[in-house]
C-alpha cells in the first residue's frame, strides 16, 4: 500500500488519564519494526475488560494510552522478517500471544505464552514497554498489545490470526475476546459434558458465550444467574434453560442451585470478575466431581473459600481467553461462524461510531448494552 514504510496519521481515541472520557485525537502510527504488522482497524468493540482498567483499577503508570482489544481489520503492511501476513490478509489482533516456539505453546495444557506481555509485564500498566503510537509528543501505551480504538495499530506477528477472507469485518472481532473467552471456558476449560446441569454467573457477552458453550456441549440444563431480569430473553437465545436472580431469594444463590438441581451443579462459570461470586460459583458445584471456572477478570481482591469446598472434590481453575492458542483457535472459530455453527450477529446490540465511544462506555457501564461494536474504517 501506499503508506507501507510511513507514518500514519489517523484518529484514535485516546484515554490521557483514568476514569476520564476518552478524547479523540490524531496520532501518529510508526511503521512496524522486525515481526510487526500494522493493521487498519475496520471494527471494534467496547469489553469490560477495557473498562476495568480505566474506570476501576486506573494504574496511573497505565495511561495515556489507547484501549480496545476486540477488533478485525486488514493488513495494511509488514515489518522485517514477517513471512505469515501480508497487506491485505483480514485478520483479528490477540491480547494472548502464539509465538509457537517457547514450552508454553508447545504444551497442549496451556494457552499462555512465555513471549506475551501479560507473561512478563506488570498487569497494572497492562502493555508492553514499546509502542510505536504516540500523540502530541508523547508515547501512548498499547493496552493489552493491541490498541483497537484507533484506525491504525501496530501489532506484533505473533498476535495475529489471519483468518477467512470472506469474513465480515465488523462482526467476527468480538470472537478476539468475548466469545472465545466465554464458549472455551465451557468447552475447553470446564470440558462440559453431554446431558450435565450446568451454572453461568453473570449474562454479559461472556457469559451469553459460556451458555453457548455449554449447549453446543450438550448440556441438558443451562442455569443463567444474573441480578438483572431482561437478559434472561437474550440468554434463552444462547441455550439457557431456566433463569435465577439472586435477588429474587433470601438465601444464598449457591443453596438456591443446590436445591434446584439436587445438590448442585455439575459445572458452574463465573463470568462477573467478582470474588464474592467467584465462591458462589464454587458452592454451587455438586461436591464429589463438580467443577467451577473462574472467567471473570479482577486483579483487585483476593478470592477464597474453605477447604472443605475442595477437599469434598469440586475442582477450582481458572480460563483465560477461553483456553484457545489463539493464531491456531481463531481461524476455526471465525471458520464455525461462517458454516452457522457458532452464533455472532446476536451479540451485537448496537452499532456506532469512533467519534461515539463515550456513548458506548456509558451503554456498558449501565448495563444497557451486551456488545457496542464501532465501526471504523470501510472494508
């Protein structure tokens, strides 16, 4: 392309410092360096992932920097040494890294990697130390590698997955997180069994992708808690069978399940980044074999429980993004949707554009929304 090898000058919305609004302004986006790619951004999407860090943790070593992480856009040109894209490729950048070299990703039990900034960087400032975007003057930090809530970014190639050229751009960005984080907790994580009962703490775009999971799974019955009622219509579209709002009960959510299920749930998911609920979800699993996935992100509080809890065989673990290596379970993931097996369009609640991403905010910290995708650049 024309701009291979040049600054570009494009529109981000930058956030200067936290739990302030997000200005847009024109930054300046470096060519990529060896084994970088520099993505136009078609569409993005607001996470609450983004949220936490401006509005709940707000390291203050942390900004100015652009978030967003939930995107697809198309290859606008390569660094050095970079074999695997090329401009043009559509792709969707990756807040978990592949490099397929370190002992990580060459483990099948982990989708981590030794080489991802999230392994070897501080999760307060939560971006690596280089970024080639910067603003009057100053460099600002790519969130979480990625930095979607600008028109241009520049990624590192081993955050990349190029995925199937007929895929609509301002749709399949939401599997870069929300999806595959919710569905691979239950398939991959929890590895939800045919016929079992099964728990989903929590009915924003994660946990509506974890009733996903559980259903494609073949559970039998998909248990949607949340404390706010009209999500439970769009949980039905996802699987869910039946709906509880711990508000509704003068006792704890985990003995409600527990006697609605006949001594719990056989897999539960919280999917709230909340430690109070993080043990709900464990006390609501069936002691002898039951297993609970933490899902939910918070670096806040610590988490607890007795021992009993674990001692009695409920299982206890964690997922991060759903326990895809990302590079290799994108692709099929993307591939899935396009052959109608997997359900996308139906997260989408509202449509908007750069210039409205304070609007999007506002629709996600109230609960108004499950997914605001901005629509960036044409494809």
């Amino acid at each position: 392309m024309a701009t291979a090898g040049k600054v570009i000058k494009c529109r981000a919305a930058v956030a200067w410092e936290p739990n302030k609004p997000l200005v847009i302004e024109e930054i300046e986006v470096a060519p990529p360096e060896a084994n970088e790619v520099r993505i136009k951004i078609v569409a993005t999407s607001v996470c609450h992932t983004d949220l936490y860090h401006l509005l709940e943790s707000m390291p203050k070593e942390g900004f100015p920097t652009v978030l967003g992480h939930e995107a697809a856009g198309i290859v606008e040109s390569v660094g050095p040494g970079v074999t695997e894209y090329q401009p043009g490729d559509k792709v969707i950048p990756l807040f978990i890294s592949q490099c397929r070299d370190c002992r990580f990703c060459k483990s099948p039990k982990t989708n981590q990697c030794e080489k991802a900034w999230r392994a070897v960087y501080p999760s307060n400032v939560m971006a690596p130390p280089e970024s080639r975007l910067s603003c009057k003057g100053k460099k600002l930090l790519q969130f979480v590698g990625t930095s979607t809530f600008s028109e241009y970014t520049v990624v590192n190639e081993m955050a990349v997955a190029k995925i199937d050229p007929a895929a609509p751009l301002d749709k399949v960005g939401l599997i870069g997180c929300a999806i595959c984080t919710g569905y691979g907790a239950a398939v991959n994580t929890a590895k939800v069994e045919p016929d079992s009962t099964c728990a989903v703490f929590g009915l924003g775009a994660v946990g509506l992708a974890a009733v996903m999971g559980c259903k494609n799974a073949g559970a039998k019955r998909i248990i949607a808690v949340d404390t706010n009622p009209d999500k439970f219509e769009k949980a039905k579209v996802f699987g869910a069978t039946e709906f509880v709002n711990p508000k509704d009960h003068d006792k704890p959510i985990s003995q409600v399940l527990s006697e609605m299920t006949g001594g719990g749930v056989d897999f539960s998911m919280e999917c709230v980044g909340n430690v109070e609920v993080m043990r709900s979800a464990l006390e609501s699993c069936v002691h002898g074999w039951g297993v609970s996935v933490i899902v939910g992100w918070t670096s806040l509080y610590d988490v607890s429980t007795r021992p009993l809890q674990l001692i009695a065989g409920r299982k206890w673990t964690g997922s991060a993004f759903g326990g895809f290596k990302g590079r290799d379970g994108v692709p099929p993931m993307v591939k899935a949707y396009l052959d109608k097996k997997l359900k996308v369009d139906e997260f989408i609640t509202h449509n908007m554009t750069l210039d409205q991403i304070n609007d999007a905010i506002e629709l996600m910290k109230h609960g108004k929304c499950i997914r605001t995708m901005l629509n960036i650049s044409p494809q």
